[in-house]
C-alpha cells in the first residue's frame, strides 16, 4: 500500500501530537492520536499501530525517567493489571462493552472538570495497601484493555493523592509501558498484523521521536501546579472522547 501525501501528513500530525502529550503526561496517546488515525486507517489497522507507537512512546519516556522510578509501587500495580487485560480481552470478544466506556469516560471528564474548578483537595493517606494498590493496578489494566487508557484511573489515584509530578511518574509510567507492551502481545499473538502496520509505523518514527522529545523537554520545565491542571485538562478530553 502507498500512502498519499495526505495520509502521510496526517499519520505523521497524529503521531506527532500523540507522542507530544504522551512524552509530557505520560498517558493519552490513543485519546490523541486516535481521533484521526481511526478516521484515517480502519481500526485493524490503526488500532495496533497505536499501540506500537504507544509503547516506543513509553520506552523513551520510562528511559529519560529512569532516575525517578518506583519499581516496588509500580510492581504492585502491573500485577493487578496484568490479572485484569485478560478479562478485558474475553469481555471485547463476548459482551458489548460500549456502554461501559461511555459511562467511564463520562466519569473521567467529571473527575476532571470538578478538580479543574475546585482544585483545592483534601489528600488522602499514601498508598501504603499493597492489596489496594493491586486492586487499582486491576482497574487500570481492566479499563486499559477496554478503553485503551490504562493509565486514567492510576493516574487520578496519584492525583488524590497528592503526589508531585515526579512520583506521579516514577509510579504510573512503567505500568502504563507494562499494560501497553501486555495488550500488544496479546494481539500479535490472536491476529495476523497486516504488513500495512509496519509501513504506517516506518512513517511515523520521526514525527514520533520529535513529539517524545518535545514532550519530555516541557514535562521538566513546567512546575508542579501547571502540571496538575494540563493532566486534569488532558483527563477531561480523554474522558470526553470515550463519552461522545
């Protein structure tokens, strides 16, 4: 297959934008990206490319973090989510899960638009549950597989929380690579990838990179405040386009 100039422009401005706000927030890439690739591509086609590109985005990302990983937290929660993509996997194949993503994007705009308004928030106690850090690992995992947004629900975790952007992160950026690496896997390994994914994803290698390391350069340079309200905006969008 030969990709028209167009095609071209707007795979590369998909990649580009999805890889920017993945690279800065950690998460939202296919929230991003998706809007036009699965205008662009049919969804056999574009939905591994994204997670392709979602998982070289979290490879760069969890590689320039490396300093500000939790590997003991971040373990408790790809645990839990590694229990909840296969039951994931068996509801998209057997149940119409349309409702439900509806119904958890909507719940993820509120979250967002209230935090966005009331932003001053009592934090709760620090995760020190390993049984429910496990349990919103199982969440992620289980939504993530569903929605492809693996990383909304441990993310307002660390939000209510409190947690600085840098532990925020160190905790939610490798499981976030996990899920997306386990979710991959699972469809090279249930369906043939048409030759056409590897082209795409050729293409798009450069506006890739550009957008990850752009990302990178404003997640270190922005304080923790602006942090806080770019992801709750990205929250809000994200949540907003699995509702719509």
């Amino acid at each position: 297959m030969v990709l028209d100039f167009t095609s071209c422009f707007l795979l590369s401005a998909a990649a580009f934008s999805g890889a920017l706000v993945s690279g800065f927030a950690g998460f939202a890439f296919s929230a991003v990206a998706g809007s036009v690739l699965l205008r662009v591509f049919p969804p056999t086609e574009a939905v591994p490319l994204m997670m392709a590109c979602s998982v070289g985005v979290q490879a760069a990302s969890v590689w320039s973090l490396r300093q500000n990983l939790h590997w003991k937290g971040s373990l408790t929660l790809i645990m839990g989510g590694l229990l909840g993509i296969p039951i994931a996997v068996y509801l998209l194949q057997n149940a119409e899960t349309r409702i439900f993503r509806v119904g958890f994007g909507i719940a993820v705009a509120l979250y967002a638009a209230y935090m966005l308004c009331r932003p001053a928030l009592t934090n709760l106690r620090q995760m020190q549950s390993s049984a429910r850090n496990v349990l919103i690992g199982f969440g992620g995992g289980l939504i993530g597989g569903l929605t492809a947004m693996p990383g909304a629900l441990p993310t307002i975790w660390c939000d209510m929380h409190g947690f600085s952007k840098n532990q925020q992160r160190g905790l939610v950026q490798p499981f976030i690579a996990a899920m997306q690496i386990c979710a991959l896997a699972l469809l090279l390994s249930s369906h043939n990838i048409s030759s056409h994914v590897l082209v795409d994803l050729a293409i798009s290698v450069p506006a890739l990179a550009a957008g990850t390391a752009l990302g990178i350069v404003l997640f270190n340079r922005v304080d923790q405040l602006a942090f806080r309200r770019i992801i709750l905006i990205i929250l809000l969008f994200s949540g907003l386009s699995l509702g719509v």
